[in-house]
C-alpha cells in the first residue's frame, strides 16, 4: 500500500502535547480512508509536505511570503501523488528558496498540521494535511524568491513576531529550543 511508509512515519511521531496528539489521530484516519490522499483532485483536503529550514545554531528560520496566501510561512506544497512525504517537503523547500544545500535534521516527523486554504479562483476551500520536517543551511546560504512567493528570507526567531503570529509557526519555534 502506498500509504504505508507515511502511516509508519506518523506512528513513530511523538506528540509533544494533546493538540499534536489530536492532529495525529487525525492525519491517521485520512490518510487511512483516503487512499488519493496525495492527490490535490481530492476536493476536502489532500497531503502537503513543509520544510523548517534553520541555521545550524536555530537562531534564524527561513520564511517565504506567499503569493495567495499573502503570509510569511515556511515553505512547502502538494505531494502531487509522491507518497514520499520527506522528498515532498525537500523538493518545495529546495522549488520555493533557491537553497540546494540543505540536510535534513533528521528524516522524522518535526511538526503536523491541519489548516483550512480559503478558496481560490476555481478551487474551493480545503484541507492541508501538513507533515513536516526540520532541515539546516549554513546561514550564509541566500535564499531566492520562486514564482510563488513575493519574497524569501531569513528571519532571526526574536523577531518572528514581526513576521507572523501564525500559531504552528510560533509552536515549531518552541520545538527547536527543547
């Protein structure tokens, strides 16, 4: 089952806390009754793969501003029918920054999250079922805006809030401290 190799990837993540408990159950049981969950054709929600990209001391991220959504976030995007939710989220960090030299921190689970995409031309409001990962760059790597972001950058984590207060953002910072 092509499924498979995410469904273990999910089983060994240990959630931090109830809310990444839920949000795994969660992805367990779409993935589990969706067997096009890599597709974007599926209408109510489909998987994505994210990428953190740190330096290695974890003092700056990596944040793209989004072209539709008009938010800085991390980079990522559809798994297009790749099961390989780790390549996925390699391939659009390396598609949206321009940065070829990352290394993952590990190959396991990072973060998970569920969020709603507002509607968008013909393409109604939906789901990302988000598994993502943690990779590092040397800071002195420059990143490059793709043709979906207005721009790309990195951000010192004491200024994030200046950027976003997206909550699994701020919550994936507070896992690089432990």
């Amino acid at each position: 089952m092509h499924r498979q190799p995410l469904l273990s990837l999910l089983d060994g993540y240990h959630p931090a806390d109830e809310h990444q408990r839920t949000t795994r159950s969660r992805l367990v049981e779409f993935v589990t009754t969706n067997p096009d969950c890599f597709e974007r054709s599926l209408s109510s929600g489909h998987i994505t793969g994210s990428a953190l990209i740190t330096d290695p001391m974890r003092q700056q991220i990596v944040l793209v501003l989004h072209k539709k959504l008009g938010m800085w976030l991390q980079p990522g995007g559809h798994a297009d029918g790749e099961p390989d939710v780790y390549h996925v989220a390699l391939r659009e960090a390396e598609e949206e920054t321009g940065l070829d030299n990352l290394w993952p921190v590990q190959r396991d689970i990072f973060d998970l999250d569920i969020h709603t995409i507002p509607p968008y031309r013909e393409v109604p409001e939906h789901l990302h079922y988000d598994i993502r990962f943690l990779f590092t760059v040397d800071s002195d790597s420059v990143p490059i805006s793709s043709s979906e972001s207005h721009e790309v950058r990195w951000v010192r984590i004491g200024d994030i809030l200046n950027f976003t207060h997206e909550k699994s953002i701020l919550r994936m910072i507070r896992k690089l401290s432990r």
